[in-house]
C-alpha cells in the first residue's frame, strides 16, 4: 500500500495494487478474519481512489493533469 497507494499514487501503481489485492483475497485460504477484513479495506481505499482521478487533500495523482499545471510540490514527512 505504500508503494503503490501512498501520498503520491497514479493510475498505473493504483492497478496494480488493485491487482495483487484481488489475487490475494482469490487465491489465499483467509481463514483468518482479520487478514480478510484488512484485505477488504484495501481493495476499497484502492478502488475509490482510482474512481477519483484528481489530486484531493494530501493525496496527490502525479497523472492528474490540473495538479501538474499549477506545479505544486507534495512534501512528505
């Protein structure tokens, strides 16, 4: 998540994820409750934030065009 989900994300690290996430909750005997309800809470972090296409908050889409335009930096601590 936080390679590919992190401060700064786009559309190419966002289907990834969304990728390995889905192999994982397909292929994986999730007996464990806790594993599954994990897996679950990343599947929907990663699927609204590729729904939402633009940079929002402390997010930034390095391929969203109107925040590449106003050259804004993001800082991460």
């Amino acid at each position: 998540m936080d390679e590919c989900v992190g401060i700064r994300r786009d559309q190419q690290g966002l289907s990834q994820a969304a990728r390995q996430i889905g192999e994982w909750l397909a292929t994986r005997e999730l007996d464990h409750p806790a594993l599954r309800n994990r897996l679950e809470a990343c599947r929907l972090i990663v699927n609204a934030a590729l729904v939402r296409r633009q940079s929002c908050g402390a997010h930034a889409r390095d391929d969203d065009p109107e925040f590449r335009a106003t050259g804004a930096q993001v800082a991460t601590i």
